[in-house]
C-alpha cells in the first residue's frame, strides 16, 4: 500500500519554493551555464539518464514535461535532439528558467487542465509530481493521456514506498507525528509514495500500457531515496542534509549495504515507461 507523508507546517508550506536552493549558485553561472551544471549532474548522476537516452535519443520528439520547475529535464531532452516543452503552476520557476534561457518553450498553466491541443506530443515526462495530489493522481494521468500522441511515451516517476521506508523511516515518522501533535504542532499533507502494484493500477485505468519499470535514484556514491529519508525525519528536528546527495564514510556504507540486497531496496523512486493506449494507435 502507498504511505501517505506529512511534514511540519513550515515545510509544506514551502514546498513551492524548492527551485530557491537553486536561485544561489545560479547566480554564479549565468546564462545556459546554468543549465550546463544541471546536464553535467544529470549524465554523471541520474539512473533515469540511459532510459531517456533509450526512447528520446533518436531526436525528433515533441516533449513535454509536466510539472517542468525550472526545466532541467527540457534542456536534457533539447541536447538529446528533440523540441521540449514546459508546463508549472508555480511562477517563481519559471521565471528562473527564462532567465538562463529566454527561448524555452515554458507555459504557466495547471498541470491538470493544459492549454495543449489533444495529440500534441510524442512523449511526456512527470517526475516526483503525481505524489502531491492528495485525490490521486488519476486526474493527472488523462489529461496527460490527451496531450499524448496515439502510442505516445509517458514517463512517470513517484516516490518508491521501498522496504527501507516501510520498515525503518514509516514508523520513524509516525512516531514523529504523535509526538508533534501532542505538542500542539500542526503538520501537513506532501506526498504519498507508491507501491508499484498502485501504480499500475492508476496507469491501466487511464488508457496506458505499462512497458518497463525501474527503480530511481542516484548512482553511487549520491543518494536520492536516503537523502529524502533524512531530510524528512530531519525536519522535526530544524535539520536539512544540504546537497551534494553524498553521505559521509558510515553513511556511503550503510547505502552500499542496503544497494546490495537490491537496487530497489532504498530506491528513492520508481520509474514507469508507458505508452497511450488510444483510438488511431496502430499497435492497438
């Protein structure tokens, strides 16, 4: 089953503003250097990088990110050849995003509700988005079936409910939440993670057929799901782990241990390649 999370107030209530930790050091690289650093992490860090390079890196795609913040994805798909496109609610990114590149294709728009005509796209990207609707993220799912060619790709990721979580951080925070609710503390909804069996089930009920599932996450030595994991626990205690996504010798051990048992044991997210299932598609 998915575990339903909630953080302090102060912390949701934030939760729009994350592209500021990038604002910072954005300052010291001006123009598509911006953009240029967040490649570079991408390549040399992302497990999603070789499945987008296996379905996009032929070039020629329309792609849409939904959910883009400051479009680090759009300009990975833009240097793998193909013509990517933005869509957020949130102003803040988008205006951090036409600051290094006033020519990206950026919309501010309602992730559920585009202003996209149907068959739009050849693909769609929605990562660490689909988590944050408290309804579920069906709703999010047509409306990106829509925008979605006939056999169009949909790329999805959403935080892993792995193992580690379940049995470690879950209760961690649940015990937390009792705690801070005795203290007349308020708290609030951020996000579920998802078993996969769920998530299937969003994605078959909304037109899509499931291609491949992989876990994501960091290559070694950076962490994603861990990372995440003591953020969150760390946050009722005033403690954020600062980036970069790397633990010190005790910590790199206890992930290289847990990497062990499996890659999906702490994964941080799971990743599904999907493909619209609609009227016109001559797979069907």
């Amino acid at each position: 089953m998915s575990f339903k999370q909630y953080l302090r107030d102060e912390v949701t209530k934030g939760l729009d503003e994350t592209y500021k930790a990038d604002a910072a050091w954005a300052k010291n690289h001006p123009g598509r250097g911006y953009f240029d650093v967040h490649l570079s992490t991408i390549e040399n860090h992302e497990m999603a990088a070789p499945i987008f390079r296996r379905y996009l890196g032929q070039g020629g795609m329309k792609v849409l990110e939904s959910g883009c913040g400051s479009g680090r994805w759009m300009a990975y798909f833009e240097k793998l050849g193909n013509q990517a496109y933005g869509v957020d609610d949130s102003t803040g990114p988008l205006l951090l995003a036409r600051e290094h590149d006033p020519d990206m294709r950026l919309v501010r728009s309602n992730a559920l509700a585009t202003p996209f005509p149907d068959n739009s796209f050849d693909a769609v990207l929605s990562s660490y988005v689909a988590e944050h609707f408290e309804e579920g993220p069906e709703v999010l799912f047509r409306e990106i079936h829509r925008v979605l060619k006939p056999g169009g790709i949909f790329f999805v990721v959403v935080p892993f409910n792995n193992t580690f979580r379940r049995y470690v951080v879950n209760p961690a925070l649940m015990a937390l939440w009792q705690v801070w609710k005795w203290r007349g503390k308020g708290f609030g909804f951020t996000e579920f993670r998802y078993v996969q069996p769920e998530m299937e089930g969003f994605l078959r009920r909304t037109d899509f057929d499931i291609v491949e599932v992989e876990p994501d996450d960091y290559f070694e030595p950076w962490q994603k799901g861990l990372f995440c994991d003591v953020c969150d626990v760390g946050c009722f205690f005033n403690y954020a782990h600062q980036p970069p996504f790397e633990f010190g010798p005790v910590g790199r051990a206890i992930a290289k241990v847990l990497r062990s048992v499996s890659p999906w044991f702490a994964a941080g997210g799971i990743f599904f390649v999907a493909r619209a299932r609609k009227q016109g598609d001559q797979r069907s």
